[in-house]
C-alpha cells in the first residue's frame, strides 16, 4: 500500500520559472536577476523574432520585431551582457529556441567557458524541436531534412560534452494552442519524438550503448489546459506510453532511463482580454493539474501572466505568477503525500481512453513515413486547423462556455486595467534602433579574418554530414552573428514554406442562419462589384503564429469569399504584391507580435502607392485600444482583438468595409444577426 503520510522533502517540489526577456540584453539581465531574488530557481529565455528566425537586428525582415517578443541576440558579447554577474554552473536555463537552437547553445557554451565554468556541468534545456514550429509557431528557417540534422548534431553533442543538458524538449505545448485534442499532442508528440529518436540513431553519432543516456535526456514540453481532469490525465498517459514507447523500440531497459521528464507552460491560449483577472483562477487550475499527480508531476512549471491576452507582463505581474507556484509548493499540504489518484476509476479510464487513441494516431503518422513526412504531406497541420476550427465553433454556439466571454459578460469596473496603458509593459521604439547600432559597431569592432574563416568552415562542413556543432563554436567565439551564420545555412540548406493547413480543414457544414445571412450578403456584394469577393489574408514580418490568421482564413472560406492566403513572414512589399495580382477586394492583416505599428503602415502606404486606395485593410491581433485609435487613423478600416471571437461576425464586418469602400448601398443586406449567446 502507498504510504499516505506526508513528505518533508519540499525545499525544491520543481524548477520555478517565468517565461522572460525584452528590450535589450541589459534589460532582460535586471529582470533575471530580480526574479531569482525574488525566489525564482530557474532561468526561461525568452528570444525576439529576429533571433528566433535567424536576422540580425538591422535586417529589412527584422522591421518593428527586435526586443519585442524577447530579448535580441545577435552576437557573442549580447549573451555575455544577458548572462552577466549570473553563474551559469548554478542555473538550470531553459531557451525557447528551434531554427537556431544550436547558435544559442554555441553562444551559451562559449560565456560560460569565458566564466571559468566546467561545460559538462552546465544545466538546462534548448527546445529545438522544428516540427512544431511546421505545425504552429512557425519559427522555422530550413527545410525539415536539414532541420532535424541541426537537431540530430545536437542531440549528439550534448551526450558527449554536456550529459546534463537536455538538448531537445519535444514541444507539445503550441500543438494545443494550434488546436490539438489531448489525443493528437500526445500522437503528435510522440511521433515528433521517434523522428528524432531514429535520427540520432541513424547517424551513428552516437554508440549504441549509449543510447539510453540519448533518452535519459530527451525531455517535452507540454500545454495544460483549464478541463483539469482531462489534463491531468493526459500526463499520466504521456508517461504510459513513453515508457512503453522507449523500451519496445528502442530496447532501453533501465526504468530511470526511461522516465518521461517534462515541464510545462499552462495555457495561454485560454486567458481571455474580457474580464482578464478571470486568468488567474484559470492559471492556478491549469498549474494543478501538472503538479498533484506526483506520479506523473512536472519537473519545472512556468506560468504566463494575468495580463497576457492585452500585451507584455510587468515584473509585477510576473511576480504575481511566480508566486501562485510558491504558494502552492510551500503552504499547501498538496504535494506531501503519494500520488492522489492512484486506483481512481475515473482517472484509469480516461487514461486508457487517451492511450489508446493516441495508439492509433501514432500508427497512422507512422503509416506516412514519419514525422517529417506528416509536416510535408500537410496533414498534421490540417488535422489541427480543423480541431481549432471546430473548437471555435463550439464557442460561439456556446456549447464551450468562457467565463466572461460568450457567458456572464456583465462586469464592474476592473480596477487592474482602469489604465490600460499602463497595465502592460511596452517596449521603448529606440530600442530597435539601439540594437541595430549595437550590432554594426560590433561587426565594425571586431577582426574580420576569423569571421571569414570561420564562416567558410561552416559552409564546407555543411555540404557533408559531419556534426555542424564544432563548427558552430568556431564562428561564436570568432564574434559571427546570428543572421550571418544562419545566412550561411540559408545558401546551402535554402529556405522553407510549410502547409497552411486551410485546404484540409473542412467547412463548418450546414451553415446557421447568421452565416447563411452572411454568404448571401458576400454573394450578392460580388455580384455587384463584378465577381466573387476576393479576401488576402496577410501575416507581416516575423510572426509566425498564425492560428487566428487560419481561422480567419477558413471562416471567410466558409462565408463564400475567395480567399488569398499566402502563410507566414512575408514583407509588406510581398502583401501589396499579391493584393495587386490577385486583384483583391479587402486585405486583412494578422499581427500578434506587438509590430502592428511599424508593419500594417508599411502595407498601407504599398498599398497607396500601387493605386489601390479603395481596397480597405482590417487588423487583427494583440492590440491595445490606444495603439488601435492610431491604426484607424491612418487608415485601417476595423481592428479586432481577442475579444471579438464571433468569426462569422467578423465576417459581416468585412462585407460592410467593403461595400463602404465601393460607395455600395445596403440594400436590406448590412442587418447582421447577433452572435449567440
């Protein structure tokens, strides 16, 4: 029987986290070091687009992106000031890095080598896991042959110089904020896992003896969602099945070896901008259900914000986050006893439940060829667009109830964000061009021999198969940037543009009496300008979260325009393009990366200058209301938020932009039937 008494062992129930960085490295120190003081145990780095999608800070798609959704690194000397007077021996720091994984990790080896620190000591974890970023965040560069080689050298560069690093997470966590049921992030996951897995194994990188310590450090990161119950149980489910996932194939027999580690970011595609102080009740419920099964509990936690859905967290709000895990960890009697729900009917069959459908999906990602094959065909991506496709629709029927949302919307005044302006953080402009200054005094400053030569290396090494990561480690200590090492990778591995995953999503069926309303009304706007409706769908820069864009698209699908969408990072001049050739009659723009005020005046002032002034622009993103009053000034016709989730509605107002752009009459047809309640 499990002992039901208490545990005294509480000094350290999980590494403690919150996601940070911004600004400049300066900035992103001060708050590490504040954090830690404050009782934090662990660093997660959060890295800007640019650094994230391999550019330097000064190059034309790096444009309103630098500092805003993490710190820039473009260099050697930006991760000695990120990681000054903070011993990296003594830290466990995760890095929320894919494309460019192994650059940051080269960066990080060399500062602490510059320390004085013994590299096989060194702690930590490098996401790098590209699938996911084909399938919803959409930080890829290369294409996934190349992608999983930068992965696979890696993964066998850590087992020999850094056995206490994990050198991938297997990221499930944006599959759900994609769409993923449980069954599909834990197929999809798995799936991603055995790719990786049969590469390293492949390669012969590494002595089949030493197989078990590529396991042993493998580690997922993973979503937990508000349904505790389901949540909880998915993780014990992931547990089942790596366990019996890394003995049957591939014969690693010592249980410690197998042990699914993982940690967790709770979900923020569920913290809503209406009633946002309901975020914290929906944190604290999603932080339970990957802690109180201690059979099945996450080895570190980071929570998001309270504020996320409005924009950038203060520290204070970071604070706050922080210290809903402290609370938990050190007040409550919750992690004293043996697991909890050992021998529970309930969480039995629905374990089971998830174990075997993700059997199944697994089989048939398999049955593809794999992984990559799956990414490449586009189905993993289809099947997601169409589970959040119909995620969505749940909503607005309202058979999925948010608190605040689509139910209970009356509320007092919330004193949290009587300022809105100041209830979030906001990057300074200048820190842009500070950065961009900084990086061409720092290529003008340093000896460019070594650069060169190291640069030519990586370029030989690259056409073989040899481990890319020493010659990785040459160009850091050598003072390379970002852009110019994933510049070099660029000319021999090229460039990548993954399925949208649109085409495969199917239609929401037999249409209700608004989008019925709302078809006839684009059908008969069409017959009066001449054609069918032409909608472009748009995402600038270097955003690559493009969920809400592939809704928008499928919804404006489903309401019968003819939809132009082109997928992710694309430059303004590539937008008026394409809005110029296909002849569109609205373009709609998706930004959730803070640059909406450098990027959608880009398109505008194209869009002038093409001649198409009376095709109107529409926005949609994180936007606050004082950044949405400028944007409508200068000319954009509506902008959406997060809190206007009735698609169809939104798609009423697109018909009415343009009808108003045109000088078209109503007749009868600009009546809009009311979301349901």
């Amino acid at each position: 029987m499990p002992s039901s008494s208490p545990s005294k062992d509480r000094d350290r129930p999980w590494v403690m986290r919150t996601y940070a960085g911004h600004s400049s490295p300066a900035e992103s120190n001060a708050l590490y070091r504040r954090n830690l003081a404050k009782g934090q145990t662990g660093l997660s780095v959060a890295f800007d687009l640019p650094t994230q999608t391999g550019y330097d800070p000064d190059d034309e798609l790096a444009a309103g992106e630098v500092g805003k959704v993490g710190v820039p690194v473009a260099h050697v000397g930006d991760v000695r000031a990120l990681f000054d007077g903070i011993p990296l021996d003594e830290m466990n720091t995760s890095m929320t890095i894919n494309a460019t994984a192994m650059w940051l990790l080269a960066l990080y080896q060399v500062v602490a080598e510059e320390q004085g620190h013994d590299v096989a000591a060194l702690a930590g974890t490098t996401q790098n896991d590209i699938v996911k970023e084909y399938l919803s965040r959409g930080t890829y560069v290369f294409p996934p042959g190349p992608s999983m080689r930068l992965i696979t050298d890696v993964v066998a560069h850590t087992v020999t110089a850094m056995p206490r690093w994990n050198p991938i997470n297997i990221c499930s966590y944006h599959l759900q904020e994609a769409g993923a049921t449980p069954v599909q992030e834990i197929a999809y996951a798995m799936s991603t896992a055995i790719a990786v897995l049969d590469s390293v194994r492949d390669s012969g990188q590494v002595p089949q003896e030493r197989f078990g310590e590529v396991v042993a450090r493998i580690s997922f990161f993973v979503n937990a969602g508000v349904r505790f119950v389901e949540e909880m149980c998915k993780m014990r489910a992931f547990t089942r099945l790596w366990d019996e996932l890394t003995e049957e194939r591939y014969g690693v027999q010592d249980p410690r070896l197998r042990r699914f580690r993982y940690g967790v970011q709770v979900n923020s595609l569920g913290l809503t901008e209406a009633q946002p102080e309901n975020n914290v009740q929906r944190i604290v419920l999603e932080m339970l259900g990957v802690t109180l099964s201690k059979d099945a509990r996450a080895r570190a936690v980071q929570l998001p914000a309270w504020n996320e859905a409005l924009g950038l967290p203060r520290p204070w709000d970071q604070q706050w986050s922080l210290r809903l895990q402290q609370v938990l960890a050190y007040e409550t009697d919750l992690l004293e006893y043996d697991d909890l729900f050992t021998g529970s009917v309930v969480v039995e069959r629905k374990v089971a439940e998830l174990v075997e459908g993700a059997r199944a999906e697994i089989a048939r990602v398999q049955e593809m060829g794999g992984a990559v094959a799956a990414v490449e065909s586009g189905y993993m991506k289809g099947g997601l667009v169409a589970s959040l496709a119909e995620r969505r629709r749940r909503m607005e029927r309202g058979e999925d109830v948010v608190v605040g949302v689509n139910r209970f919307e009356g509320t007092e005044p919330n004193p949290l964000t009587a300022d809105l302006d100041a209830a979030i953080q906001v990057v300074d402009p200048a820190v842009e061009s500070a950065a961009q200054e900084a990086v061409r005094r720092w290529r003008a400053g340093r000896d460019p021999e070594p650069v060169r030569r190291t640069l030519a290396r990586l370029r030989e090494v690259a056409g073989t198969d040899e481990n890319l990561m020493a010659a990785t480690l040459e160009c850091a200590r050598a003072g390379v940037t970002t852009g110019e090492w994933a510049g070099v990778l660029r000319e021999v591995f090229g460039e990548y543009r993954a399925p949208t995953g649109v085409a495969a999503a199917t239609g929401s069926g037999e249409a209700d009496e608004m989008l019925g309303q709302v078809r006839e009304r684009v059908r008969a706007t069409g017959e009066e300008l001449g054609g069918r409706l032409r909608f472009l769908v748009g995402k600038p820069g270097l955003d690559g979260h493009s969920n809400g864009a592939e809704q928008i698209a499928v919804r404006a699908r489903d309401a019968g325009f003819e939809v132009v969408y082109q997928g992710i990072r694309l430059t303004p001049a590539q937008i008026v393009s394409a809005a110029v050739e296909e002849d569109v009659h609205v373009v709609g723009l998706s930004v959730l990366s803070g640059s909406h005020l450098q990027v959608v005046p880009a398109v505008l002032r194209g869009l002038r200058e093409a001649g198409l002034d009376d095709v109107p622009v529409v926005v949609g993103g994180i936007i606050p209301d004082s950044d949405a009053r400028r944007l409508r000034e200068q000319g954009v016709a509506r902008v959406f938020t997060p809190k206007d989730f009735g698609l169809t509605d939104i798609m009423g107002q697109v018909v009415d932009v343009v009808r108003s752009a045109h000088g078209l009459e109503a007749h009868g047809l600009d009546e809009r039937v009311p979301a349901p309640a």
